[in-house]
C-alpha cells in the first residue's frame, strides 16, 4: 500500500512540477487516475482496523427486501415497515448497538426546495394535459356526463399520461404532494433525530411514523440507521437500498455511494418478474472498481410461483419447488451470457458464481402468527398452499415446518455466515485487488508519459527553430481550413457511426420481433375436454313430466401456453435492452478508435503533410476525444401486468392475453423504433456541438508554440525532459 501510495504521489508531483497536466489529461482519464489524495482516502477506508462487513441488499420497491430482511435480522416480526410508493422508500442502514435506537436523517431545506420546484413544473403540465383533455371529452360528451364528471375524467387521463411521458418530474409531484398533505410545515423539522427504544414492538411502532406507508414524517425520511443488540450484526452492516435512479439527486448519490461501497451484495427479485431491466439496473453500480467480491441472488415471493398448474404436478411440494426454481436458475445463467460482454470478467464470474436462493417473506410471517392470521395476503398464500399441496399443509406441526422450507431462511442465513466467516479474506482480497488495478493503471500511466517525453527529445533533437517558425506561420494561414475542416471530419464520422448504428439496430430488433411471433404460434395448442349436458330419455312420467338424463360429450378447445408466451416477452424485451444498449456501445468503441485515423487522413489530404506533425494531431486529438460527452443509454423493459399471467388459459383469458401480447408488440415496435431514433438524434446532436476544429487547433498551435519555446533553449530544454525520464526510471512499479 505504501509503494502504491508513494508511486502516485511521486507521478502527481513530477507532472505537476513539469507543466504536464493539461498535456496529459486524456491519458489521464483513459486510466482512471484520481488525484493521491483521494487515492489514499479510499485504501484507509479498506484498510480501516476491525471494519464491518458491508452486505447491500438491492431490490426494486414490492420486491419483498422488507420481508427479507424482517424474516432474516428480526425473526419473522414485521419491524421494518413496508413503504407507500418508491419515493417515501427510505435508505436504511442496519447496524450493531447495544441498544435499540434509530437514527433518522431528514431531507434538507435543499432536497424539499427543489421537489418544490419540480412540483410546481409537474402541476403546469398536468394542468395543461387535464384542459386540453377536458375540451376533448366535453366535445364528444355523448353519455351527457357533467363537466365535474369529465373533469374527474380528464384529470385521471392527465396523471396517466404524466406517469408514462415525465416519470421522474410526477415522483417529485407525488413526493411533494405527500409532504404538502402531511400538514407539517418543512422548516419546523430538523436535519436529524434519534429515536430510542426498549424493545421491537416499540420500534416498530415508532418507526412507522418514519417510513411507514402513512407515516406523518414519512415524506421527509431520507434515510434511517437502526442500532440493534443482535449477534449476528457483529462486525456486519447491513444497507437496505431505496433503488437507483432516483428522481431525488441527494438521496441516489448516497445510495450509489454505499453500493460502491459494499463488500457483499444480495440482490432480491421477485420470482415472478424475475431479473428484468430494472434490477439490471440496479447492478450497473456494481463494477470491478468498486472491490465486491461476492454476489448471491434472492428470488422473493417464491411461494406465488408454487400455484401455476405446471408447477403443482401431482402436489409433491419437493418437486414443486425443484420446478420453479429451475426456470428461475436458467433465467439467471440466460440473462448474464447475453449481458456477458457488459461485464468485466470477475463480475460475471461473481454474477453467475452461486445458485439462485429462493425466499417466501409470507411464509414467515404466516408461521409467526399461525393460530391468529390478520393480514389477508398471509391468509391467502396459506390457503392455496392448503388447496394444492393438501398433504403437507393439512395440520399446523406439518405446515410450519413445510412454510420454513419455502422461507428457505435457514439457507440465506448459512450464506451470510459464511461471508461473515470469510470476512478476513474478503477484505484482504478486496485490497489486493484494489492495489493490483490501481497499480497497473499508474504503471501503464507512466509508460505512456515516458513515450511523450521520448517523442519530444526525439522532435527537438530533429528540428530546427527556423522551420518551426515557418510552421508556426503556416498553421495561422490554414487555420480556418483546419478548423473547417477537421469538424467536417468529425461530423461526417459520426454521420456514418449514426447511420451504421441506426442499420444495425433495426436489422436486429426486427429479427427479434420475429421470434415473438414464433413464440406465440408455438405457445398455442388445443385440448379435448369432457362436458356434460342433460338431455330428455325419452320416457314421460305424469302429466308434463319428462325424464332427463346427463350425457358426458367431448369437445376441442383452443389454448395457450401462457408461462412461456411470458417467458419469451420477457426475454425478448430484455434481449432488445441488450442489443439497443450494447450495439450502441461498441459503436461508439469503435468509432473513438477510428475516428483519430479519419481525422488525421483528413486534415493532411487537405492541409498537407509539410504543414502538421502526425504525433502531434494524435496527441491534440486524444485529449480532445477523451473529454467528449457522448449520451449515456438506457431502456425500460417492464412487462406490462396483462402479460404476467402463467399457466394454461383458454376462452376468454386465451384471448384476453393474445390480444394484449399483439397489443405490447405493436407499442414495442413503435416505441424501439422511436428510442432508435432518438439514440441517434442525440448522438447527432453531441458530435455537432463538439466543435472538435476549433479545440484541435488551438491544441495543436499551443503544442507548437511550446516545441518553438523548448527549442530556443534546446540543451536546456533536452536536460529536463532527460531529467523527467530519469525521475520516471526510478519511481518502482
């Protein structure tokens, strides 16, 4: 640590000392190299004597971490609240203390201001949406409704519409709208409280009021941090995530702050929308910079799985929970191989190292308070549970211990022992690797300032003060041409990586949605199923009286496949995520490697080879490039809720489904074809606001003017660059 702390300080101060940082700024950036302070902040942090363990725990909101986390850390009692909406989903840090207590920290002055404000911006537009669509309904009012009728209509078909188009400004609506009803005025609150108790029920009680789902301070909470006497948060903390993309700024640099930080992560996923985009999401914050070193998934809600009629079989629970569980471990393995060239290879190897674990939070609470069920969800999976797997479910001693099998608690609690038990090696393991990347990135750093230098001993050595003159004057006449020029090149470069870009997506995406069709003709199929009907035998008994008989008849019905038409939406949307965000990154790959080849050829086809220096157009343009700002991309893929059906569907839920997947393609189709143009406008957009012509130029010129100064005192000059080479030579890799 100290020859890797003494190494970057050392290379800091010798390109400081020298005038080299604007110089070097590209290849700074292309490695990653942080200033040494910063550097030794984050080896302490990892070196920090006796440190906890850090286990994040990532999950959308409903994924059920509150239930996991309540069944692992508080034995099945319901202490952590479950939230309203994702926006009052509080960060909550989970910690050892001798006491119960909890520390909330509020949104500051700050954080409500700006939700003000985004309100405020939220309200116009809904404002504006709700009159234009009030002026529509009344202009075909043909159930003669009133205007507070349609206005009440009008008002649901804005908020609708403001969901879908602006949903990161209607979160700050909606969080704002809750702090404005909580009837508590902003400035009465302070920036922190703590709250201590003497046992659970009091916490829990008290923690409601903070993050619960009608908690009066619950709109405030940004984040709460329990301190609890229980063994097994010795040496660990715990970091229960909000999620990321979080329309409040504050409260998603802290989580990604902690994710970063995490030696350990579980990410939750419930079963039955298992591993979509959104936790994909989510684990685009754990990379190789970050040190994590173990990663299990956690597929929640498990037991709504256990009552898909492919699923049940002939009632044998064993089996049942081998059948579910299968297609979530090959979902898994699917959704990494296809992301595999997103990570690097010790995440994926971490990503894919460990089977999937399955979780059912119900199942605890519902052993918990067995003889005295109140929560009606609770009351419901156990009922199914009965109904399908009759045997194991029939009396209470068989029940729990069959609901402590689907808790599987006791597999995710011996997972988290062992990384407690690992914990030293974890943590030593994270350091090695820590100091082996950074190292490698100084050493690489130094390699290439020591080429910089060698290049420009080798330019003085070779040039003489009156031709540089003579190309000092003639880079002022062609000035403008270069400039010209060079953005031209530019421009024409990124034109053919959009258009490449736009011909490739379209070629792939419109192959995939030809796969869903197929999916869809083979995911129907027809049965033969008996009916009964009653019909007359013939005889009469009295007056009037006929007699009847049932006669059993059979007939064919058409079905669907419902799980795998699913299965194959789902994969389908995700591969189109894959191929947009993927084909769009390798491009732009690419396109950083080429683009310096076109620029180059360009600018000495038009300006002439005697009038530009080669190394130095590299140079001028590496820097440039490494600074550019290309649009980042992203993509939801969530399955609309028609499509989460499984099982066999026949009749009307057969048709309901296909006509919803038909629908789904025709919005898919529509929006990819959309989001393709829109990727490509907005890189269009960011390559001709580069202005590349003017910042090459006056890169290049300053690259000359300095070589003219060197070379005036050349001896001089040649010493030091010697003495940079020789201060280099000596620093150790």
């Amino acid at each position: 640590m100290e020859n890797l702390l003494k190494m970057s300080q050392t290379l800091e101060n010798l390109v400081q000392e020298n005038d080299l940082v604007g110089e070097l700024q590209g290849i700074e950036k292309e490695h990653g190299i942080r200033p040494s302070a910063e550097l030794k902040e984050a080896l302490d942090e990892k070196m920090e004597p006796e440190r906890d363990l850090k286990i994040g725990i990532l999950g959308r909101v409903k994924a059920g971490k509150s239930s996991l986390l309540n069944a692992l850390v508080f034995k099945g009692q319901n202490v952590l609240p479950k939230a309203a909406t994702p926006m009052t989903a509080a960060l909550t840090v989970l910690e050892y203390g001798d006491a119960f207590e909890a520390n909330i920290e509020y949104y500051t002055k700050d954080d409500i201001e700006l939700m003000r404000q985004k309100h405020d911006d939220c309200q116009k537009i809904l404002e504006d949406h709700q009159n234009a669509k009030f002026t529509e309904l009344k202009q075909n009012n043909r159930k003669g409704q009133s205007d507070s009728e349609l206005q009440e209509s009008a008002r649901k078909d804005a908020i609708k519409k403001l969901k879908k188009d602006e949903v990161s400004l209607y979160a700050y609506y909606e969080q704002y709208e809750q702090i404005k009803q909580s009837g508590i005025n902003a400035s009465s609150i302070g920036e922190k409280e703590i709250l201590t108790c003497s046992s659970y029920d009091e916490l829990n009680e008290k923690l409601k009021d903070y993050i619960g789902s009608s908690g009066k301070y619950t709109p405030f909470t940004k984040s709460i941090t329990l301190k609890l006497n229980e063994e097994m948060l010795k040496d660990v903390k715990i970091i229960d995530t909000p999620g990321v993309n979080d329309p409040i700024v504050s409260r998603e640099d802290r989580t990604k702050a902690l994710i970063a930080k995490c030696d350990v992560v579980f990410l939750v996923s419930p079963a039955g929308q298992f591993l979509n985009d959104v936790d994909l999401e989510l684990l685009s914050n754990v990379n190789e910079k970050n040190g994590i070193k173990e990663f299990h998934i956690v597929a929640s809600q498990f037991d709504l799985q256990l009552s898909a009629s492919e699923i049940i079989g002939n009632g044998v629970l064993d089996e049942a929970i081998q059948r579910a569980l299968t297609p979530l471990s090959r979902q898994q393995k699917n959704v990494f191989e296809n992301k595999k060239s997103s990570y690097h290879d010790k995440i994926y190897e971490q990503l894919t190292r460990f089977n999937v674990l399955y979780s059912s939070g119900i199942s605890t609470e519902i052993i918990n308070n067995y003889d005295n069920l109140q929560d009606e969800n609770a009351t419901h999976a156990l009922g199914l549970l009965q109904k399908h797997y009759r045997d194991y479910f029939s009396n209470k001693e068989t029940a729990i211990s069959n609901l402590k099998k689907l808790s599987n608690i006791d597999e995710i609690l011996k997972a988290l022992e062992n990384v407690r038990k690992e914990k030293d090696e974890i943590i030593k393991g994270i350091m090695d690797d820590f100091i082996f990347s950074k190292k490698s990135a100084l050493n690489q750093y130094k390699n290439e300032i020591g080429a910089i230098i060698n290049k420009k001993i080798e330019v003085l050595n070779s040039t003489d003060i009156e031709e540089l003159k003579a190309q000092i004057e003639k880079i002022k006449s062609v000035k403008s041409k270069v400039v010209i020029n060079a953005n031209a090149a530019f421009e024409d470069s990124g034109a053919e990586l959009s258009s490449k870009l736009k011909e490739k997506l379209n070629t792939q995406i419109k192959a995939l949605f030809g796969s869903i069709s197929s999916a869809s003709e083979n995911a129907k199929g027809s049965e033969t199923v008996t009916k009964t009907k009653r019909v007359e035998d013939g005889r009469v008994l009295g007056f009037l009286w006929k007699k009847y008989k049932d006669v059993n008849y059979q007939v064919s019905i058409d079905t669907l496949n419902a799980s795998s038409l699913r299965t194959a939406a789902q994969d389908a949307v995700i591969e189109i995520s894959n191929i947009l965000g993927d084909v769009y990154s390798d491009n732009i790959r690419m396109w950083k490697k080429t683009i310096l080849k076109d620029l180059l050829t360009s600018l000495q086809e038009s300006v002439g080879d005697e009038a530009l220096d080669a190394d130095m157009i590299k140079q001028s343009v590496r820097n440039i490039i490494a600074n550019i700002s290309l649009p980042e991309f992203s993509y939801d893929t969530t399955l609309p809720a028609a499509l989460q059906k499984s099982g066999k569907l026949v009749g009307y839920e057969r048709d309901e489904f296909l006509n919803a997947l038909e629908s789904f393609q025709s919005e898919l189709r529509s929006r990819t074809n959309a989001d393709i143009k829109a990727i490509c406008a907005t890189l269009d957009k960011a390559i001709s606001n580069a202005n590349i012509g003017d910042k090459f130029i006056n890169s290049y010129e300053e690259k000359i003017e300095q070589l003219a100064k060197d070379a005036q005192d050349k001896e001089s000059s040649l010493a030091r660059y010697r003495s940079i080479l020789d201060q280099l030579n000596q620093i150790e890799g």
